[in-house]
C-alpha cells in the first residue's frame, strides 16, 4: 500500500526527504548516493538487510502466494491423488455451478446488504463520535470517554455474540423483553439490523482514534480566526475540523470498500441458526459449508475465487475514483 | 495506514489553500473587531447557541458512554448475583444476593482450564513469533538503501487484497501437516503485513537518520543498529504491535473452528463457543437432582457470564498498562508526528 503511497501522492515528501539525506550526506563527505547504487552492491553492502526480511518474506510467500497458486483448483477437478494442480481442467464449471445455484441471490443479497449497512454506519459513526469527543475541553473526562468506547474492541466474537444472546433472549434479555412478538435473533428481518448495531456498538470508539489524531492536528489559530469571523462552535466542527479529517475520511473508505462482499466470517458464523439462515448465508460460511464441510473443495475454491476478485475490483475502482475526485490514493 | 499520512500531504495543498484564505479573513476580522471590540449583538448570540450545542454535545457522549459500558456493567454484575434475580430482570444496577455459584462451576470445569493453557502458550509463542518477524523486516523495509524496497512492498501489500481464500489454505495446511497441529496457531499468521507497515513507518519517521550515521561510524552494522540502538528506541511500536498480536490470537476463533479437530487442543475462545453457544450448557448434569429446570437453567445463564468475564479478564487487566499507547500506536500507523 504504501509503496504506491510513495509513487502516486507524495512525490513531494519523498523529494524533500531524499534531498535532506544528500545533504546530510555530503556534510559528511559520503559520495555514494545509496539510493542509485545497483542491486548487487546493495546486496554486498546490505546483506544484513536482505537477511532481516527473510523470515517474512518466506512467511509470505509461502502461506500468501502459494494459496494464490492454488487457486487454479478453481478450474479444476479435485483429485485427492493428484494434489491441487493434478486435476482435470473443467474451466468455469465451478463458477457456474455457483451462478446457478437456487442459494445464489439470497447469498448475494444477504452478503451485500449485511456489508455495506456495516460500511456506512461503520464510516460515519466513528467520525461523529470523534468530532464529539474533540468538543470536550477537559482533558480527563476526554481520557475517560475514550477509554470506555475503546474497551469493546477486546472483547472476543465468541464473548459479543454470546452477550447479544443474552440481551436479545425474549424472557431474560432487556432488550429482547422490548418485543413480546418476536425472538429477535431467530427473526430473519433482525439479523443485519442486529449485526449493524453491535458492530458499531463494539469498534465505534476504537475506529475514531485515527479521525482524533487527526483533529489533534488542528492548527488553533484556525479556530481563533474562525471565532473572529463570528463563527459558533456547530460552524467550527463543519468548516475547520471537518475539512481536516476529510483526506483521512476518504482513505478509510476506500479501504473499507475492498471489504463490501468480505463480512466478517466469524460473527454471522457464530450468530447463525436455522430460522434466521434464509437473511444470515453469506458467501463466506457458504464457502465453509460446502467447502470444508461438504469437501466440495473446487466449488469452495471457485466461490472464494470469486468473492476476491470482486472485492479487488472495488478496492482499484474506489481507489481510482478517489485518486481523480480527490488526488488521495492508496496505491 | 501509512498512506493516510501521505494523503495528509496530498491534501496538504487545498489546506494550505484554507489557511491563507482564513488568515486572511482573520486579519480583516480582527481589523472589525478592533473597530467595535464591544459588539455586543455578536457576542450574545454566540455565547447562547454554544451553550446549547455544548449541552447537546454532553448528552449525547453521555449516552454513548452509558450505551456502551452498561452491556459490559451489567455482565459483570450478573455472573455473581443471585441468578435468579437476574433471570427476573430484578438485578440493574448493582449485584444483589452475591453468590459465586457459577464461578464455582465454572472452574470447576477441566475445559476451561485446558483451553486457558491452549491459549495462553498459543498467544505467548504466536506473539514472540510475531514480533521476531515482523520487526526486523519492518526494519530493513523502513531503509532507504534496500534496493528493490518497493517491488517488496508491493508483493506485501498485495496480499492485503488479494489472497488464496479458505480452501487453497486449507489444502495447503493439510499437506503441511498443520491440521490438528498447534503450529497452525503459529506460523501461518507469523506476519500481518498491517502491522508490518505500521512499524515501517514508526521506524521511518520516528529513529532519526543522524543514530545511523553516529553508529555507522562506531563500526556497527545494520543488525547491531537494529537491535542496540533501535530497538531500545521503539517501546511504543513493541507494545502496540505486541498488543495487536497478542489480542488477535487471545479471541481467536477461527483457526480453531476451521484447523482443529482434537479437542484438547481448543483454545479458550473455541471452549467458550462450546459453553456459551452451544445446546449442551455446563450445569448440565453436574447439578444434582431435584433441582428445577428453570433454576438448573438459571445457573447456566450464571456459569455464561461467569465464562465472559473469565475469558476476559486477562485483557481487561493488561488494559490500563497498554493504553497509553493506543493513540500513539494508531497515530504511528496513520499521521506522523
């Protein structure tokens, strides 16, 4: 990600930044310019490097892009004998036997709706939590409100979705007691509302970190001429620290968008059950219950196939929207 | 995140934009207010509105304080109040009836225990591991001399978007022989590529050049750099990445849910699962008879909040220590300085 930071937005920086070094470097009376010198004299000189990222490149490679090479199980029969690559070459069978499947647009709509309710209300929540938070002036009570918000954020899936149990449970539950007509979480109509809510209930106050440090960096002499100007404390939020955190707005939701079909397996995983499955399926425990469960390992290879590329698309589309709306990128 | 430092600079010109143009407001503002300094129109109706916004800004953070602590408060207090009164909706505030029943039953469990132990060496192992990985690499991805340090960048980065998916990595596992192996919980996930560009990016910003260039002519070399000069440098990012890692393995669910089959292996998270969510609840049959149902049912519900807090606890204890580097450790990763 940030290598293409460094390409597309701060052209700049790195400018001024590899200047600084020349300069300090020739103050020192070093001529070599390591940054031009050729990949086999950085190896000598910097082994020591090369060595030192080893261990993580191999990590990488092996449990990233050997999977990666696996994928083309996609296309192909599985042949237990045979291995990954051994199986016969069936081409797109696989995606269309999902395509055609009677469970595809329930799974489709169900993954979608579930993921963007979480993506708006995840996006705007934190940033709404945080101007809040940048109003208070003492420094204490801003300490306690920040510690509270950011304690859910620990607590296991296991543990959350067991406490929605607990709350939601129509004869013992506060929140279940409040509708006598319904069991909330075996009612398919509840399900995404149930995951939205508790979703921003847990990360709400830990995502509104970043949108705080950038606050922090406010200049206050904005705030002073804006005061001259007149301006109330609600036309201080909007015009001053509003455009600060915007840049940090837009990157986060580009980043989020690359998640719109990746719901979190382990939640809806863990808060499935019969009655509510027909609005909780989603492409990820489909995955796993046909997959893993059903050993139909090309089928489940093919959806997860299937579910990564679209999530790549609109990670490059936000990505590229953004880079021409507002010249912020992350690669 | 590093790059929403970057995009702070790209944003940097219409900011600058916005400061000129308010500087040059604020000059002629304060030209006006030298004029009339005693305006009094303006100032009252300020001071009326900003009082009413401060008043809704408070209730709102209060209620999202409340919203947010009650839940936890409440589980607290349940798993040793009289279970049931809390059944009954009579337990609010405050424990009432203290009991630690469900406590006892709880540890009183072998489970428990043996998934404490499973988690507690996964976590401990996993995040040495974790650490040893990741930060050297950061390291060396954080030195400008490293040729080919952004076609490596890269290859990490992509990994972030791209991946194998489940059953790739399960095939894969299977032929490592990491199905039902402890190891899964180690090595797979040795290094997350977010915190490997966080700590690139403290390395960067924070280890000022001159260290190197003073080591460099104490004859040192990079590693000794690294581990003599840096890293006693780098607390902050040691106890964030520490902290990320250690929490990521302490819930863990997943692994166990997918690579393990062998019970004694569970971990707490996947114990839990078992206790919490599971049709078969602990009291049952350990409770003798002529207990009722709905009171053997009653002290189920005690023993799940019991379990919640038990599971917990270790976190809730490093909190306080780890906290002050929640904002350092997120604004490393997003905003220099």
């Amino acid at each position: 990600m940030s290598t293409a930071t460094e390409q597309t937005v701060s052209p700049v920086a790195n400018h001024a930044r590899s200047g600084n070094k020349v300069k300090a470097k020739t103050g020192k009376g070093s001529s070599v310019d390591n940054n031009k010198m050729n990949f086999k004299t950085s190896m000598r000189r910097n082994w020591v490097l090369y060595l030192m990222l080893l261990p993580a490149a191999a990590f990488i490679v092996l449990f990233a892009y050997v999977p990666m090479y696996g994928l083309q199980l996609a296309f192909r029969d599985y042949d237990p004998l045979k291995g990954i690559t051994g199986g016969k070459f069936v081409g797109f069978k696989y995606f269309q036997q999902f395509f055609d499947s009677p469970q595809f647009w329930d799974i489709m709509r169900n993954t979608v709706f579930i993921s963007l309710g979480t993506l708006i209300l995840g996006f705007f929540a934190p940033i709404i939590l945080a101007l809040l938070i940048n109003q208070i002036s003492s420094a204490k009570t801003k300490g306690f409100v920040q510690t509270i918000t950011y304690m859910p954020h620990f607590i296991s899936t296991v543990v959350i979705v067991s406490m929605i149990n607990v709350f939601l449970d129509p004869n013992t539950g506060m929140i279940g007691k409040l509708f006598p007509n319904t069991i909330l979480m075996e009612n398919p109509n509840a399900f995404a509302p149930i995951y939205w809510i508790s979703e921003v209930w847990q990360h709400c106050g830990w995502n509104c970190i970043i949108y705080l440090a950038a606050l922090s960096a406010v200049d206050t002499s904005l705030y002073e001429a804006a005061k001259m100007d007149g301006a109330g404390r609600l036309q201080l939020i909007r015009h001053v620290d509003l455009p600060t955190i915007m840049p940090t707005c837009v990157v986060l939701l580009i980043m989020n968008m690359g998640s719109v079909l990746a719901v979190g397996f382990e939640k809806v995983w863990l808060m499935q059950n019969a009655l509510n499955m027909p609005s909780s399926e989603v492409i990820a425990t489909f995955t796993f219950r046909t997959g893993i469960q059903g050993f139909q390992f090309s089928y489940g290879a093919a959806i997860g196939l299937f579910n990564t590329i679209i999530n790549f698309i609109f990670v490059v589309s936000a990505n590229y929207i953004s880079k021409r709306v507002s010249n912020t990128s992350i690669f | 995140m590093a790059n929403i430092t970057d995009a702070k600079l790209s944003g940097h010109s219409s900011l600058d934009d916005a400061d000129d143009s308010h500087n040059a407001i604020s000059i002629e503002a304060k030209k006006r207010a030298a004029e009339i300094p005693w305006n009094p129109k303006m100032h009252q109706q300020r001071g009326v509105s900003d009082w009413v916004v401060d008043i809704i800004i408070w209730v709102v953070l209060a209620l999202v304080v409340i919203a947010v602590l009650y839940p936890m408060w409440f589980v607290v207090i349940a798993s040793f109040s009289n279970p049931r009164l809390v059944a009954t909706g009579q337990v609010t505030l405050w424990p009432r009836d203290i009991t630690f029943a469900g406590y006892e039953q709880v540890f009183a469990d072998d489970r428990i225990w043996r998934g404490y132990l499973n988690t507690i060496i996964y976590s401990v192992v996993g995040t040495a591991v974790n650490m040893i990985v990741t930060l050297p690499a950061a390291f060396a991805l954080s030195r400008r001399d490293l040729r080919g340090r952004r076609p490596i960048m890269f290859l990490f980065t992509f990994t972030m978007y791209f991946g194998g998916g489940l059953i790739p990595n399960y095939l894969l596992f299977q032929q490592l022989h990491l199905i039902d192996n402890w190891l899964v919980y180690i090595l797979p996930g040795a290094v997350s590529v977010w915190n490997l560009i966080i700590a690139r990016s403290f390395f960067e910003t924070s280890i000022p050049e001159e260290l190197h260039d003073a080591a460099q002519i104490d004859g040192m070399g990079y590693f000794g750099y690294f581990m003599k000069i840096v890293l006693p440098l780098s607390s902050a990012i040691i106890a964030v990445l520490g902290l990320y890692y250690f929490v990521g393995h302490w819930n863990d669910y997943f692994t166990g849910l997918i690579y393990i089959n062998n019970e004694n292996k569970y971990p707490l998270q996947n114990v839990l699962q078992s206790i919490l969510l599971g049709a078969q609840t602990a009291a049952t049959g350990t409770t003798g008879s002529g207990v009722s149902a709905v009171a053997q049912q009653q002290l189920a519900d005690q023993i799940k909040y019991g379990v919640m807090i038990v599971s917990t606890a270790p976190l809730i204890v490093l909190y306080p220590f780890l906290q002050k580097y929640f904002n350092k450790g997120v604004m490393i990763g997003a905003v220099k300085g």
